[in-house]
C-alpha cells in the first residue's frame, strides 16, 4: 500500500496535499483531517478540472466549513465531497479509499466504484 503522509502532518480540521500513483498515473489528491480520520479526493474539481488548492497543499475553507476550490470558488461538504455551492452544484469530487496504520495515512488497494 502507498504511504501517502502520516497523520501527525495533517493538522485536525485542515487539509494537506499528496502526491498517489492512482492507476499508473500520479495524481494530486485531497487530505482533509477529521479526529482519527482522513478523508481523501482527487485534486480535480468537477467544474472545470482544476486543482482546488491555490497554491500545492494550500486550500481554502470556507466560515461554514466547506472546502472552497480556488480556482471558480466551488463549495464542498467534506462530509462527502459534494458540492453545494458554486458552478458545480450538485456534482461531487472523486473518492479515494484510504487505510490508517499506525498513524500512517495509506492509500486503500481498491478505490471506490
Ligand atoms: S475549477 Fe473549481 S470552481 Fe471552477
């Protein structure tokens, strides 16, 4: 499995950016730390195609909680990575499934369908 950052990088409630090898391709990919948790998207917004942050690892939230992409100013839950506010409504960034061992943030085997 890929080691992608360990949880310690990522501060509780923020974001950081990582580099996964994603069939073949290498991708930019969204961490968001929750507690214990990480979720994790791919760095292209459905908008447009671009990345979200505005500078590597740097991205936007907004005062109600929400991931801002900082190219169009897309909304996203980061509950799911549905977006509810912005040229994209109602479409959603991508999942990537992760697994945390031991303070490690690993790239799941198998992404999500
Ligand atoms: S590319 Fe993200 S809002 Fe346009």
């Amino acid at each position: 499995m890929q080691h992608l950052i360990t949880l310690a990088d990522i501060a509780d409630g923020g974001f950081a950016e990582a580099e996964a090898t994603l069939d073949g391709d290498a991708e930019s990919v969204i961490l968001h730390r929750d507690g214990d948790q990480v979720r994790a998207w791919l760095n292209v917004c459905p908008h447009a195609g671009r990345r979200l942050d505005w500078a590597p690892g740097q991205f936007l939230k907004s005062k109600e909680g929400l991931l801002v992409c900082a190219a169009h100013g897309a909304s996203f839950e980061l509950a799911n990575g549905e977006c509810v506010a912005g040229p994209c409504r109602g479409s959603s960034l991508q999942a990537i499934a992760l697994s945390i061992v031991d303070g490690n943030v690993l790239l799941a085997k198998h992404r999500p369908a």
